[in-house]
C-alpha cells in the first residue's frame, strides 16, 4: 500500500455512507494522531486500541445525529505521496466556510487547521473533513 493515510481516510468513508458503528484501521502514529483530531472535532465519538496477534488495529467508533446520519459526510486526503501541499500560517485553508476541518501535520504534531491557526504555524495539510 503506498499511501496508508488514504486508506484510512477511504474505510472511515466507507464506514459512515454504510452507516457502520465503528471501523478497524491499521494503527500507526501518525493515524492516531489524526484519530484523536477526529474525535477532538466531533466526528468520531471513541478510539480503542486493539492487538491481533503482532499486528494493532485502532477501532474508531463513528458520530451519528439523531436521525442516523452521520455527523461525518466527506473525507478528502490533501498531501499525498506524489504531490505534497505545504502552507504557511497566513495560508491555512477554510473548509466549506469554516463548516469543515482541516487536518494538518505541523513541527508541533497532528492538529486542526484552526488549531494551526491559532498557535501561528504552518505546515502539511492532510485532509478536509466536513
């Protein structure tokens, strides 16, 4: 697999137009750090952590309204491994009108574009959310 952000991006997808209660995700650093914003911007609601023989999977428990619809509706992967998207500070991208997310990865960690936008840096932008 060579981009493993996308396939995560692409299950969690899947899971909500499904309307799934949780989704298994390889686990890696970097996943759960865009897990924990996930989840710090309402969309999934828990992670868990689980080990199948050598092998660790995160287990993200999906967002729904009270009309069963999920509170995630798009996921769309930014940076990608042929053409990354780097911004500074003043650069950091609004998603739907400040109705979406974005997820950055920063010299300070995984974090929200406003986040990023609030401590005054820049850097990767992995994905828009809404």
């Amino acid at each position: 697999m060579s981009d493993p952000l996308a396939d995560m991006f692409t299950r969690v997808r899947n899971a909500a137009s499904a309307r799934h209660d949780t989704v298994r995700v390889p686990a890696s650093k970097v996943k759960r750090s865009v897990a924990d914003v996930l989840k710090d911007e309402g969309f999934i609601t828990e992670i868990s952590e689980e080990q199948d023989g050598p092998r660790s999977y995160l287990q993200l428990k999906l967002n729904y309204a009270e009309d069963q619809r999920a509170v995630l509706t798009g996921i769309r992967r930014v940076s990608r491994p042929g053409l990354r998207v780097y911004v500074n500070k003043g650069e950091i991208p609004r998603v739907f009108g400040g109705l979406g997310v974005a997820i950055m990865s920063t010299s300070q960690g995984v974090m929200s574009g406003r986040e990023a936008w609030r401590r005054k840096v820049g850097g990767e932008v992995l994905c828009y959310v809404w």
